[in-house]
C-alpha cells in the first residue's frame, strides 16, 4: 500500500508504521522483533542467556554507589534492583549513609503501586515542598514515556493525598508555590499545548480549586516550545519568575513583581541564566558586553534590573577549555570546566561588599576523567558531593563542606576485569581542518582490534569519560575496543562547537566522525570491517548518516531510538522541538539541506550497506518508533541486512528496568560481535 505524504510533497509507502499503536504497525513490528530473536537470542542459545544474566547481576549490583538529593535533614534515593524492579524511593541519614549498608526509610514502592493499580508505572522524579518536606509531587510515567500523572504525596503518612494536587497523563510542568499553590501547565483542552506538545499556558493552581478556575500567569505562542513559571523560596530572597521558550535555543525570562507584572531580565535571548540570592549568572552563547562566547558572567541583580551592565567576568574559555556547568552551595559558586573533554573544578567565592570573587581548586581530578557535583546544598549549607569516575576508573562519591576537608564516602568496586587496558586521547583532523577529539580504550598491544565507536554530536551535549558497567563487561572485557568521539555540534568545547555544526551546518559533524573513523584505522588500532558505531537519539541520527555517508568505513552499525527522517521529524511527536537545532522542513530555506541529510531518503539498492541493527520504543514519546521502523522497512525491502528489535515499554531510554536493559544490551554486543568478529 502507498500513501502520500502532504508534509514531505512525496509518496512514501511505509506512512502506515508511524501508526504507533496501529494494528497492522504493531503486527509487523512483532515480525522484526521475532526474526531478531531467532537471529541474535536464540542463535546463541546458552551464551545469549549467560551474557543477559551476566549484565543484568552487574546492573542490579547491590553495592553500587547510591546517589542522593538532599532534602533537609535526609538524603533521598530512587533505587532498582533484583527485588525491586520497578523500584523503590527512599532516604536515610547521612550517619547512615557513611556506613557500608545504611538503613533506608522507604516512602514509595512502585512495584507495590504498579501491581495494585495494574499500571507498568516508571519513576519520574518528585518535588518536595520546602521546607517541612512533607509533601510531594510525585510524577509517574506508563512504560518510560514523557508524559506522566502527578500525585500529591504525603511523606510522613506514606500515601497519596486522597484530595489533593493531581493530574492526568500530559506532558506536565509543575511545581510548588506554597503548601496550597502550585504553578502548572499541563494539557487542559484544546490551544493549551504547543505544536512540539508542551505547555503553552502556565496558571497559579489553589488547592481544592478545580484546575479550570486556576489564574492564569502567561500564555505562549502555538508555534512556541513551551512555557514555564517557578517560584524560588529561598528565605529573604522570595521571588516568582515566568519564561517563554521560543525554541531549543532562544527563550526570555521574566521577573514577576509585587504588583503581578512582568519584568523581563534583558538578556541575551540565546544566553543561559540564573539567579541565586544577590547574584544574576549568564552564560552568553555569541559575543556580548565584550565578552566571548560560553563566559561566566556575574551581575548583581538589583543592579542589572536597575541598567547596570558591568560584569564580574568568572570564567573566559579558550581553544582548549569550556565551561561545564555551576552549583551554588548557600555561599560560593563551583565551576566546572572541560579542557580537552577532561574534568576541572574551581570553588568561587563571591564578595560580601565591593571586591574581587575569590578562586581555588576544588579538587585534583585525574587525568581524562569525569568531576561532577551530584548535588549541593544552596539554602542553608555549603555541602557538595562530588562524583569522579573514567573509562577505567570506577565511580567514587565524595563529600565535603567548601572550606573544610573533604572525604571519600562511597566507591564502587571494579565491574570488569580492566588488566591489559588502558586509555589514550587522540585528535582526528576532520575535512575543514578542525581538530576533533577522541578517546581510546582498550588492548593497544593487540591491535588492529574490533572496535566500537560512538558519539552524538548535537544540542551542546559533550560526552565524557564515564565508568560503563555494562559496556566493560559485553565489549571490553571480551577483548573488543571502545572509542569516544567528541565531534561538533556538541559542547565538548562550549557554544562555538555547538554553533558551527547547526542546521544546514550538520554535515560538520558527520566529518568529523568519518575523519575519528580513518584516523582509528590509519594509526592501526581497527581495519573498516572490524568497525562498529552505535548511537542513540540525535546519535541515531549520525548513525544514519554514516550508513548512506559512508558505509564502506564500517561493518556494523547499531542505532538506538533514532532520527531518520528529516523531512517529517516535526511532524511527529516532539520534533517540532527541534527545528532550532535541524531546520524546519516546512521553510524553504532549510528544507534542502534537510533533504540532502535525511538517512531515510537515501538509502539505495544496489549499494553495498553494512548489517544494520534498529532498536526503539513503543512507548517512546520524544523520538517517535516510526523513524526506526521506517528505516528497517526501506532497508529490507531493498535487500539489506537489517535487523529491528522495539519493546512494547521503555520510553526514550528504550527500557524501563534492568532486565530490559541487559536483554537490550546483550543483543546489541551479541550482534557487534557476530558482525566484527571476535
């Protein structure tokens, strides 16, 4: 059967899988995921099993490090394991979270809750109401997706709220005011949600109220992102604000004064910004006030509002260096930085009258490895805990109060066995002459080895050492090599990495992963048919890319819940979202170069295609499943060798617990290892 396609102007005979829940989708859909049974479990048999099972003991592992939030006087955790599979929020005492098996208070059991409601409900985080944090609003998602119910929960009588705060399935925002106000957007009814299906209204909720007579704060545009209203409790400093989200990557910020008017902070609409107490942070992403790109500024805020624009300049990036992010603790500032993909840390500390911000090391990070702070306490302390890990450096978790000693409170112990391996940087020269970073793990006197290499390169997100589990046991450990390319479009190197990979752009990226991929096999550590890539999301877009880029630099490739096709991406789901980073299909200025990259419109019979392995989800409700299943169908149909494996739940994550991730992952290695050899 072909249809047509009033969006993409053509026929295109696979519309019919971007029926998520449609009969005839769902039936073919069950036809992929039996032949990848057949062709990577059962073919397998015992090994498949063994290896699952092995992943699934290192994902369950009871001695891993469990990170917390402090809310008050307890540390608050959401923990899945072997007996909880759904999992279990909780909190201790930092007294009893210093020892080797602290005793946890549970507050909620959502396998208990998924049981007795018949719902296959997945954690989606909770706020709690500061600063008796007795309530909270609990988010809970069916099967990993992004839109969620939200519950009021008492903590203290360890039940819902029978008639308080709550709401229907929507892509919600919501968050406390005061025990009896909360601001929310949520889908109310038609013209209440945006293009992209995020909130377009925001209103101040009153308890016992319906949701209909709440009071309107801000309405956004349809063709927006989103809206968004939060209030900032900190004592002395109480203060309301509303933002508008225009797109990814252009939004505006607005004070809400006593009288109930806004007043816009005149930023940069492309900047990031802050406010904690006295202090206004921004980041501008293009050159402002005579400062470049991706700097740290700090203003006074009384003084901005007032006209003043005389920054404190706290971070200036370089060609090597980029901010990472910041966490105020009640009364400094860390800054964490990249250079060259690796961690630093600096504790900052502001003037209490006129003067210069003080500056020190927050802690020595080991070379090519990962800092960053999981969390801080910004009201009435000056704790931090800070986690360090790398490819071969497994998780530690430190605690400390700016100022004093700091101490090791939690490490996890080795998940594979690393003897033999090590790991290198390297920079790959990509076509314009740019250098592009990338990191090499494994057995380099055992070369060429089969290798694996990944990357994203988009939305300024940089990928980092990081210490995987699961990857070390499936791949590294069985003598395979893992690369890690940080190629534009991401933020390895701040805003300008980002910038120069954008829109009709893009192709910069794909560039530079080809020249990390000739780069691997010039210096000998891989040959082309022992090459594997994999990537997921935006990073299953590059791995379409490559397919009809550059095929013959590869013998695998695997995409997890990817973009493929670019000429209706807006139109389904949230890419609308999306537009700011890719282009709009719909605008004749940027529809060419989205057709020149769309994978899904370019592959070819006749071309000769490494094995291909597609996984999805049903349930994903950001990337929706039919790019996937397109993909496979175009492929098959021409004679390809591609594979589709979609689970019914999973959300963007592709699983919801850890049997689904280890079955997941023991199919994508059982595949890479078939298709490089071992």
């Amino acid at each position: 059967m072909t249809e047509t396609s009033a969006d993409t102007g053509s026929t295109d005979p696979y519309l019919w899988l971007e029926e998520v829940e449609g009969e005839r989708a769902l039936a073919w859909v069950r036809e992929r995921n039996a032949e990848t049974k057949v062709e990577l479990a059962d073919a397998d048999g015992e090994a498949f099993g063994a290896l699952a099972a092995e992943l699934r003991e290192v994902l369950d592992a009871p001695d891993r490090i469990p990170y917390t939030r402090r809310r008050g006087d307890h540390l608050y955790n959401f923990w899945q394991s072997a007996e909880h599979t759904r999992g279990v929020w909780r909190r201790t005492t930092l007294d009893e979270y210093r020892t080797d098996e602290p005793h946890w208070d549970v507050l909620l059991d959502l396998d208990a809750l998924a049981a007795a409601e018949g719902e296959e409900w997945t954690w989606a985080g909770a706020q709690v109401l500061r600063p008796a944090f007795r309530r909270a609003l609990v988010s809970l998602a069916r099967g990993g997706g992004d839109a969620v119910v939200v519950r009021e929960y008492d903590l203290e009588e360890r039940a819902f709220v029978e008639d308080g705060f709550r709401l229907p399935e929507a892509k919600t925002d919501i968050g406390w005011i005061d025990e009896d106000h909360v601001y929310v957007g949520t889908d109310h009814g038609p013209g209440s949600m945006t293009a992209s299906g995020y909130p377009r209204t925001v209103r101040r909720w009153r308890r016992g109220t319906p949701l209909d007579a709440a009071a309107p704060v801000y309405e956004g545009a349809e063709s927006d992102l989103a809206v968004s209203a939060w209030h900032d409790p900190t004592e002395g400093y109480e203060r309301d604000f509303v933002a508008r989200y225009r797109d990814f990557w252009h939004h505006e910020t607005h004070l809400v004064t006593e009288a109930g008017e806004l007043r816009r902070i005149d930023v940069p609409d492309d900047a990031d910004s802050s406010v904690h107490r006295d202090w206004l942070l921004v980041t501008p992403k293009a050159p402002w006030l005579g400062q470049p790109a991706g700097a740290l500024l700090a203003f006074r805020l009384d003084a901005f509002l007032a006209g003043r624009r005389e920054p404190e300049v706290l971070f200036t990036p370089d060609e090597r260096t980029a901010l990472a992010g910041h966490s105020w603790t009640r009364n400094h500032l860390v800054v964490e930085t990249l250079q060259d993909v690796a961690s630093r840390m600096h504790v900052l500390t502001p003037p209490t009258g006129p003067g210069d911000w003080k500056r020190q090391e927050l802690a020595d990070i080991p070379p090519l490895a990962t800092a960053a702070l999981t969390d801080t306490d910004p009201d009435s302390g000056d704790e931090y805990f800070l986690s360090v890990t790398g490819h071969l450096l497994p998780p530690s978790l430190h605690r400390g109060e700016i100022g004093g000693p700091g101490e090791r409170i939690k490490q996890a112990p080795a998940r594979f066995d690393a003897t033999g391996l090590d790991v290198r940087q390297y920079f790959a020269t990509s076509a314009d002459g740019t250098r592009v970073p990338y990191t090499v793990v494994g057995r380099h006197g055992e070369l060429p080895a089969p290798t694996l290499l990944t990357g994203y390169g988009g939305f300024e997100i940089s990928l980092t050492p990081s210490y995987d589990s699961v990857r070390g046991r499936a791949w590294l450990a069985r003598g395979g090599t893992y690369v890690v390319a940080g190629i534009r479009g991401g933020g390895e190197y701040g805003p300008r990495w980002h910038r120069s990979a954008l829109k009709a752009d893009r192709p910069r990226s794909y560039e530079d992963f080809e020249a990390v991929a000739r780069d691997l096999v010039a210096r000998g550590i891989t040959t082309p048919d022992r090459l594997g890539i994999t990537g997921g999301s935006n990073g299953g877009l590059l791995m379409g890319a490559m397919l009809v880029r550059s095929p013959e630099l590869f013998g695998a490739i695997v995409g997890h819940v990817p973009l493929l096709d670019m000429l209706r991406f807006h139109t389904l789901l949230a890419g609308a979202s999306w537009t700011a980073e890719y282009g709009d299909p719909d605008d004749p200025a940027d529809r060419p170069h989205l057709a020149a990259l769309s994978p899904y419109h370019h592959i070819e019979a006749g071309r000769p295609y490494p094995p291909v392995l597609l996984t999805t989800s049903t349930r994903d409700d950001r990337v929706h499943p039919g790019h996937a299943r397109k993909a496979a169908a175009r492929l098959r149909e021409l004679g390809h060798r591609v594979l589709l494996h979609e689970t019914l739940a999973g959300g963007h994550a592709g699983a919801t617990d850890h049997e689904q991730t280890a079955h997941n992952s023991a199919l994508e290695h059982t595949f890479l290892w078939r298709t490089l050899g071992s």
